[in-house]
C-alpha cells in the first residue's frame, strides 16, 4: 500500500524531472502496481539504439541525474567516496579474487574494446538478413493479398455481369425457339399444301376422265342410232354437225 502511494506521488512530478530513459524504466518497474483500468496508458517505445555510457558501463543519465544537485565532479567524488569508504571499514576487502576479478574485467574491457566492432558488425549483419528476410515474407504476404483483392474485384464485376449475360442468352433461346416455331410452321404449311395440291389435282383428273369418258359414250350411242338407210342418205352428218 505504501509503495502504491509513493509511485502515484513520484509519477506526476517526479518522472517528468528525470531523463527519458531512466522515467521509462521507472514507468516499467511501476507498471506491475498498478491493475486497475485508469492506470493501463500506452508505454513510451523502447529506443532501438543503447544509451550513451562513460567509462563502460556507467549510463550518462546517472551523471545528468547528479549534475544539478552535485555539479560536474559530484559522480565522481560519490564514486571516490564510496570506494574509500568500503575499503576503511573493511566491508570490502582486497585479497586474491579482487586481483582476478580486475584480471577479468580488464580482458573483458580489452575484447570488447578489439572485437566489439566486428561482433556488434556480424550482429548487426545477422539483424539485417532476418528483417530483410521477415520484410520479404511480409512483402510477398501483402502481394498475394493484394492480388486475391484483385481476383475478388474482378469475381464481383463478373457476378455484377452475370445477369447481362443471362438476358442475352434467354434472348437467344427465344430466338431459336422462334425460329423452329416458324420453321415447324413453314414445315406444316408446304406438307398442307402438297396434300391439298394433290387432292385438286386428283379431282381435275378425275373430272377430266368422267368428261372423256361421257364423249366416248355419247359418241357410241350416236353411232349405234345411226341405220344403214341414214347412212346411205348422208343424214347422220348432220347429227354429227349438231353434236359438234
């Protein structure tokens, strides 16, 4: 409860004081107190690159947090200070670790001053081949769905024309049924009319032969009337004169 009171008392005033990385990871190290809803703000983004640093390993925000109130050689005096202070009281005591742990941090120092560069290079090389490798995939991602938005227009336009489509292909078929109707028609028509020609035909045949044939037989009746005194008198031309 108290640690909750004093980061809400530090946080407004406090934080706005300090250096930006130093209030970033205070706002981090505060962020776990706080759980309700009024609390859950966006956090500042972290830097891409690390601070500035003196003498290795101490941050140059911890200089600027003293400056104002120790000046320019109150870091270091704090530093002298404190050193002195834990070797006459014997909190720290030199034996032979402490000569081993300068050993240490001196090849430490001396590694990374000679091949600082060319791991941070190999590194920052290795950084590169995966994000050129993720921006890849991300680029041939967006293609792919770019071209399936695309494809999808395109879908929609065809589908927005499908019913142009259908009209024209019900305007064919009612032509085509039209035009085996009239052609079923023309059909039926010259069937008719060959059946009815025929029929005529047969019926001017018909009265033609019953014609001849009422000739012929008038004719030979006539000619059985006519007696051989008729025929010798010549009077049976005349019959035939009446009847032509």
């Amino acid at each position: 409860m108290l640690a909750r009171l004093a980061l809400r008392g530090l946080a407004p005033a406090a934080l706005r004081s300090l250096a930006p990385a130093l209030s970033a990871g205070v706002v981090h190290i505060s962020r776990p107190f706080h759980t309700n809803q009024q609390h859950l703000a966006p956090l500042p983004p972290l830097p891409e690159t690390g601070g500035k640093v003196r003498h290795g390993i101490i941050p140059e925000e911890f200089f600027q947090f003293l400056y104002p109130k120790t000046g320019v050689t109150g870091p270091y005096m704090l530093g002298t200070g404190l050193l002195l202070y834990l070797l006459s009281k014997e909190i720290y005591v030199i034996n032979h670790e402490t000569i081993a742990g300068m050993c240490i941090v001196g090849i430490i120092i001396y590694g990374v001053k000679k091949y600082g560069g060319n791991v941070a290079a190999f590194a920052d090389k290795l950084i590169e081949e995966q994000i050129a490798a993720a921006t890849a995939v991300k680029d041939n991602m967006i293609n792919s769905l770019e071209k399936a938005i695309e494809d999808e227009k395109k879908e929609q336009w065809r589908v927005d024309g499908h019913h142009y489509l259908f009209d024209a292909k019900r305007s064919n078929v009612a032509m085509l049924l039209e035009a085996n109707y009239r052609e079923r028609l023309l059909t039926v028509f010259t069937e008719v009319k060959k059946r009815l020609d025929y029929q005529v035909a047969v019926q001017h045949l018909m009265r033609q032969k019953e014609q001849d044939h009422m000739i012929s037989w008038v004719e030979q009746n006539v000619r059985r009337s006519i007696t051989a005194q008729q025929v010798q008198t010549g009077s049976w031309r005349l019959i035939d004169i009446k009847l032509s």
